[in-house]
C-alpha cells in the first residue's frame, strides 16, 4: 500500500476496516471497544477483591487458632511452674 502510494491515515483507516477496531495500538472508545477497555480495570478489582479475602480468611484463622481452651491453659501453667522449680534447683545447686 505504501508502493501505491498510500499514506499511514489510509493504511489505518484500511486495516481496522477489514480487520476492527482491537488492531489499533490504542483503540477507540466505543461500545464494541468497552469491554477491551474495562478488562484490565475489572481484573485488577477482582485480585484485589480475592487478596483481601485470603488474607482475611488467614487473620481470622490466625485469631481463633491462637487461643487456648481451659484444659491447655491450665497444662500450660503447670508446665511453666515446673520449668521454674527445675530452674530454681538447678540454681541451688550449681
């Protein structure tokens, strides 16, 4: 086309004839270009929508998984207190 004597407007104009708007470096707005424009905007909600979930979902399991029931707690302390008679002995004695 450029042999023929053609021009880069007549070029552009030729190509989205035959072949549409979405060959365009940046196509125009249109309602046959919406969803072209919008996809990257709507996938980057969507992401953002999905990261907040699993990272809410991970605080929440984090939270519950955290805390002890009566029965632990109460092994837990007996645990400590003998951590804490061990090391006075062993203290004494050295």
């Amino acid at each position: 086309m450029l042999e023929e004597g053609a021009d880069n407007q007549q070029i552009s104009d030729y190509l989205v004839a035959r072949y549409g708007d979405f060959i365009l470096y940046r196509p125009r707005l249109q309602q046959s270009t919406y969803l072209l424009w919008l996809t990257p905007g709507i996938l980057l909600l969507v992401g953002a929508v999905i990261a907040g979930l699993v990272i809410s979902r991970q605080r929440r399991k984090v939270t519950v998984s955290g805390t002890l029931g009566d029965e632990e707690q109460q092994l837990l302390d007996e645990l400590l207190a003998e951590s804490m008679e061990d090391k006075d002995a062993n203290e004494e004695s050295a």
